[in-house]
C-alpha cells in the first residue's frame, strides 16, 4: 500500500495512523496496537489478537520522507517478529 500524507514527527502517531488504516484496508476492526512505550515490540506493531494460528501483524517503521528502506532492515524485522 502507498499513501501520501502530512509526515508525522512522533513515532506514537505514525502507528497510531498505521493501526486505522489497516484496520479500514483489512476490514479488520479489531486489530490492536501490540505494546505500549518502552515494552519489548520484537518487531511487532500491530496484530489481530483473534487470529493465532498463523498469526498476523504489522510493523510500523516511520523514516524521512524521501529516505528508501534497506531490505537488510526489513529482514532484521521479520526475523525478530518471527521469535
């Protein structure tokens, strides 16, 4: 998905925009932000507490507007979501 909005300066605020989109885009409207600040994450956002085998989440990454993400990222993520 791709979308184009004001960026966001708080990282609180980008998932929070992530978790309404996706529950729209989804037809999800249960899905739940996954741990408050300071928690361990491993990776994980956002995820569908009804759904446990195989379980769904998301991971919200806020970067500079014009700035790529490196796969080298995005495998570190999934890795850690998988533990």
């Amino acid at each position: 998905m791709r979308f184009s909005t004001k960026p966001s300066k708080s990282h609180k605020v980008f998932e929070n925009v992530c978790l309404f989109l996706l529950r729209r885009h989804s037809a999800t409207p249960h899905l739940q932000l996954y741990a408050n600040d300071g928690d361990a994450q491993d990776g994980v956002d956002i995820f569908d507490p009804l759904v446990t085998d195989p379980h769904r989440a998301a991971q919200c990454e806020l970067h500079e507007r014009d700035k790529a993400v490196q796969s080298a990222e995005l495998r570190a993520e999934v890795r850690k979501a998988r533990r």
